[in-house]
C-alpha cells in the first residue's frame, strides 16, 4: 500500500506552452465521453494512430505527397486519445493508474517511432539523421524517467515545451514539406534539428544532475 501511495506519475510538473488551453479542452470533453469507451481503449489506440502513420508516410513518399494530410490527422488523433485517457481515468476512478503510466508512455515512444519511419520514406536520403534525432529525443524521455525514479517527480516538458507543442511542430512540419515539395529541400533542415535538440538535452542533462548532486549533498554533507 505505501509504494501505491507514493506513487506520483500521475502528477506531472512544469506548465508547458499550451497548458492552459488543453486543461480548458480536456475539462470539456472528458465528461461527454460515451460510457462505453474505456480510458484504456484511449491509451491502446495510439498503436493505430502508430501504424495508420507508418502507412501514410509510404504511400506519401512512394506515390503522392499529399498522403502526408493523413499523417497530420493521425497526430490530431493521438493527441486527443492521449490528452484524454489519464484523465478519463481519473473522472471515473477507474485506478489503472501504473498501467496507464507504463502504457501511455510507452506507446508514445511507438509513436514518435512511427512519425520519424513515416518521413523515413519521404526523406529516404536522410534516414541517418532521422535516427540521429530519434536518439536524441529519446533522451529526453529516459532523462524523464531517471529523474522520475530519484525524485517521485514526473517532467514531460522543458523549456516550455511538451507533447502538445511537438505534435504541433510535426503537423507545421507536414504542411511544409506538403506545400513546397520538390520546390524547397525541407530534408537539408534535419541536420540543424539534430543539433537544435541535441544542444537541448544537454543542457536538460547539466540541470537534472545538478539537482540530484544538490539532494544527494544535502543527505551527506562529507560529499565535496
């Protein structure tokens, strides 16, 4: 009973740019949810979303770029399962509260997975850096968990930014990459992503280290 108590990864700090408005969203629309939806058929569709992606980015890199219009719907999509579930969950005290935590996240490590596959097919020459961004944001995610284990504290967002506003910037990527195909290199961005974000987590990694040194100092005061 103590480890569910103290259980908080359910309880997210920091306040990313878009937060306001998606707590103003979610409020409206978790009570109007049919009761025949369960907060888990929420999380588990993200792996449709994840695979409809994957198709999309084929059929738009193999035959007619504007297959990328379904890619922007699927993301529309798993932001609305995924602003929604842990919140439904919560409305009708439905307690799947490790499992949703396991899942949720775990699948939206599918996800970013199956975006970055789906440009894979359209930025075929670029494949490399697309697995170079793929492991960089995946260190903002093991960084969250690491965190999470030493501190009980649950961080998705830096710098103001958190899912909402990724997803965001996939979807204003798509509409580029849809309306100036052929015409601009969008692929030659992807270097300066890369490094965008690898400059990123590294100053996330500097802060969180800091923080641990500062509590693991003030447990033992022989430490240097």
């Amino acid at each position: 009973m103590e480890f569910i108590e103290n259980f908080a990864g359910d309880k997210k700090i920091g306040k990313p740019l878009f937060h306001k408005l998606e707590q103003k969203f979610i409020g409206v629309c978790v009570p109007k949810i049919p009761a025949w939806i369960q907060s888990y058929h929420l999380t588990l569709s993200t792996l449709l979303w994840s695979f409809l992606i994957i198709v999309f980015g084929y059929l738009a890199g193999k035959y007619n770029i504007n297959w990328l219009w379904g890619t922007t719907v699927m993301i529309v999509a798993q932001y609305i399962t995924d602003s929604l579930d842990g919140s439904l969950g919560k409305y009708r005290k439905m307690g799947l509260v490790r499992w949703g935590f396991y899942m949720d996240h775990f699948l939206d490590y599918i996800f970013l997975c199956a975006l970055l596959i789906g440009y894979s097919f359209i930025f075929s020459d670029k494949y490399n850096t697309l697995f170079f961004i793929l492991a960089t944001y995946s260190g903002f995610m093991v960084n969250s968990y690491l965190s999470f284990s030493t501190t009980n504290q649950f961080r998705i967002s830096y710098f103001k930014i958190g899912p909402t506003e990724i997803r965001l910037g996939f979807i204003i990527t798509n509409f580029l990459v849809i309306f100036s195909h052929d015409k601009v290199p969008l692929a030659n961005l992807l270097p300066f992503i890369f490094i965008f974000s690898l400059v990123g987590l590294g100053v996330v990694i500097y802060k969180t280290q800091k923080v641990m040194w500062k509590k693991d100092r003030e447990n033992n005061k022989d430490l240097p």
